[in-house]
C-alpha cells in the first residue's frame, strides 16, 4: 500500500539562524512568551530545528570562528556551557 501523503505541504522554517557549531540551545526569544531552553545537536547533520518554535539553526560555512553572542543570534546558546 501507497504511504499516505502529508495533508500540509512541509512549510519554510519561521526563521534561519546561522550558527557556528553543532550545539546550540534556543529559548524562543520571547521573554515570557518564550519557551524552556532546550539544547538541540546536529549531529552529522548541517542544521537542526527546535521542537518548540520550529526556529532552523543552521551551521554557517565559516564554522569554528568562536562563539555566537546576543548581537549576532539572540536568544540562541552555542557550545557545552552556552555564553
């Protein structure tokens, strides 16, 4: 039998977040109307998208120049101890 086809097309992701490593952790960026943080791994992959807000992380090409900092990518926490 057939496999059933998506009842909605796969949608773009709300935002792309360009960022320098494979772990990253996001928030929501939305203060209270955040939601908890929670760190996301790419693993071999080269982007990773958070289960809560559906925001995109994907690794830049320029990957391993240091860490991402709030004026770059608010919100998002890059590496084991985030900044």
């Amino acid at each position: 039998m057939p496999a059933k086809p998506a009842l909605a097309p796969a949608a773009p992701a709300p935002e792309v977040v360009h960022v320098r490593t494979g772990r990253v952790a996001c928030d929501g960026v939305g203060g209270a109307l955040g939601h908890p943080r929670v760190w996301l791994e790419m693993g071999e992959a080269t982007f990773v998208e958070c289960p809560y807000c559906d925001r995109r992380f994907v690794l830049a090409a320029e990957a391993g120049e240091g860490p991402e900092n709030e004026r770059l990518a608010p919100g998002v926490y890059e590496g084991p101890h985030g900044h």
